[in-house]
C-alpha cells in the first residue's frame, strides 16, 4: 500500500509526537477490536476466532523481523520474555550492558546479584569495544528509549561473535519503522504497544534455535503444548518443539487489535516507514538549527518546551530532562510546524 494512501486509516488529533510512549491504533485494527469487543460482551461467539489473530501476529512479526515463523514466541512484556534468559544465566555470568538502558533490559539481569551475576554498564558508543573474553551476554536497545539513538547493531554483533557472547535486544522502540535482520542475534524481545501500534499487552520475541536449548519456559502452560488443544488436562508434558513452548496464553484482544496493525506495516514496508518518519525528525531537528539525526525518535533542550508544547496542543514526552518528540506513519508536516511554532514563540 502506499504510504500517503495508508494515512488515511488514522485520524488523529494534530500534534501527536509521542509514539515512543504509544502507538495510535490504523482503522482496520480499531474496528477489528471493536468487533471483538463487542462479541465478548454478548457471548456471540468462541474464543478461538480471535486466537487466529495470535497466529498471523506471530506471522507478521515473523516477516518483518526476517525470521522464521518457528522461531517466534508470543507474551505480554519485553521483561517477561527475558526472564528466562536471565534464569538460565550460569552463576558467576557476566553481562554488559549500555549505562542508559531502559530498565526492561537491565532489571532482568540485575536480580540474579545473588548468584554472582555481573551486570557491567558501559557508554553505549563503546558497547562493542566493551565486550571481551570474560562477557556472556550483552544486551542492550536497538534504538534507546531515552534519546532515540540507534545502537550499532552491526559492530555489537561483530565483537559479540569474535567472543562466542549471548546477544539479546530489545527493539521496541525500533521494529515498525527500523528494518534490521533479528536473525542475526541470539534473542529480540519488542513490546507491540509503541511502533507496532497494537494494544498494550502483546509482545513478540525471536528465540534463535541455540539459545532455546539454554533456557527452560519456566511459564509454560496449555497454550505453549505441541497442540494446545490437546493440551488443558493432565500429564505427560507435551510443548511445542519450536518457540512456541515460550508462548504465554494470550490476551486475546491485545492480538486482534495487533494483527491488522503488523500487516498493515508489512504492506507499506518498512523501508517507505523509516523515510517518511526520519523526514519529519529532521524537519523538526532543522527547525530548531540542530544537525539532522537518523532516527524518528529525537530529543530537544530547548528552556521551557514542555509547558510550551503543551500549550500548543503538543503531546511529547520528557526523557532524562529533555523533550522527547517522536514521529511515525500518522505524523504530518502540520504535527512538526505545531511543535516548532511553539518552541520558537
């Protein structure tokens, strides 16, 4: 679909610049969990309709990550999927992790002090150069959370191979406007509530196949069996062989307001997304006299910009005491020159 065609399924108020706190919902995944809502509240139907949307989520996911369907996991949380990362970390381990890393990636390795689990933070333009013979894992964001800088995903993972480490990243703040290939780490854990613009609750991991004989699906459960149907009663335990065994029973309606949503960014592409949104970052960036970025997430310290933005109808976010603005498929011109008249006023 064509990018300026498909903003025609979002009708939003004029200055949103907050998807890095929440993404707004296209139309087709508005109505479709409305549909839903709407039979739940009179019995019309089973459950199992809607659980086809956790399966072209799972999908979809899948394609626009590049990984395989099998390799896919379904839950609620990026720290709920990374539990039993950290669970499976031999005592004594050591991670490295980038010093402004949002808590999701951090607390999950932190709880293990107790076993003699050592979390090292480092400058995140060093995270490569930080990874010796001694790291197990690093982890670390795609695309951080505080800033919107992109990580060097390609360096990480070179360093990461020369030392035989573990690599986890978390990509919400990334998958849905950034294409990268989540293959080529151990583990990609992204929350759907933000650029994947799905209902808070639902949240899809890339479990690589050397990484699941590690780690043991401490949640398992009914929905994670070989065949969940045949799996509500009873021994013997019988997972899935694949990701799966991982799932969380899921929330039903947080996937069917998903799988819309994730076809929809897989119909436009990610390539066209990741134009449309850094060109209205830059646009906003040059606006104020700061140097272009190549991120749609950005951050501004400019005296007074919250109250001022805020006055103008601007909804932004305020990180680590700067303005955080950030830009996806529903932001227009319109939305920047708002902002940038109330910052300049």
């Amino acid at each position: 679909m064509d990018l300026v065609k498909a903003q025609e399924l979002w009708q939003p108020e004029p200055g949103w610049l907050n998807t890095a706190s929440y993404g707004l919902p296209p139309e087709p995944a508005w109505t479709a969990l409305q549909s839903a809502l709407a039979d739940w509240q009179v019995g019309r139907t089973s459950w199992e309709g809607w659980d086809e949307s956790t399966v072209r989520s799972r999908a979809a996911f899948a394609g626009l990550v590049g990984v395989p369907v099998a390799d896919v996991t379904v839950g609620a949380t990026v720290s709920q999927l990374l539990a039993p990362i950290g669970a499976a970390l031999p005592s004594g381990s050591t991670v490295v992790v980038p010093e402004v890393e949002f808590t999701s990636n951090l607390f999950p390795w932190q709880v293990h002090a107790e076993r003699g689990v050592r979390v090292r933070t480092v400058p995140l333009d060093r995270l490569a150069d930080e990874i010796d013979a001694d790291t197990d894992l690093v982890a670390f964001s795609l695309v951080q959370s505080a800033d919107g800088t992109i990580a060097r995903y390609d360096d990480v993972l070179a360093a990461a191979e020369a030392h035989d480490v573990l690599v986890v990243v978390d990509a919400t703040q990334g998958c849905g406007w950034l294409p990268f290939d989540a293959s080529r780490a151990d583990v990609v854990a992204v929350g759907a509530y933000k650029w994947l613009m799905a209902p808070r609750g639902a949240a899809f991991g890339y479990l690589s196949p050397r990484i699941r004989d590690r780690i043991t699906p401490l949640a398992a459960n009914w929905y994670a069996g070989e065949d969940p149907h045949a799996s509500y009663y009873g021994p013997p335990l019988r997972l899935a062989g694949d990701a799966r065994r991982f799932d969380l029973s899921p929330a039903w309606f947080c996937f069917v307001g998903a799988a819309p949503a994730l076809e929809l960014l897989a119909e436009i592409g990610l390539p066209a997304i990741r134009e449309h949104n850094v060109g209205l970052a830059n646009r906003f960036l040059t606006g104020l006299g700061r140097p272009p970025s190549n991120s749609a997430i950005v951050t501004v310290d400019v005296p007074g910009a919250a109250e001022k933005l805020a006055s103008a109808g601007v909804r932004a976010a305020v990180r680590a005491g700067r303005v955080r603005a950030s830009f996806h498929l529903y932001s227009t011109e319109y939305d920047v020159d708002l902002a940038l008249a109330a910052l300049l006023d």
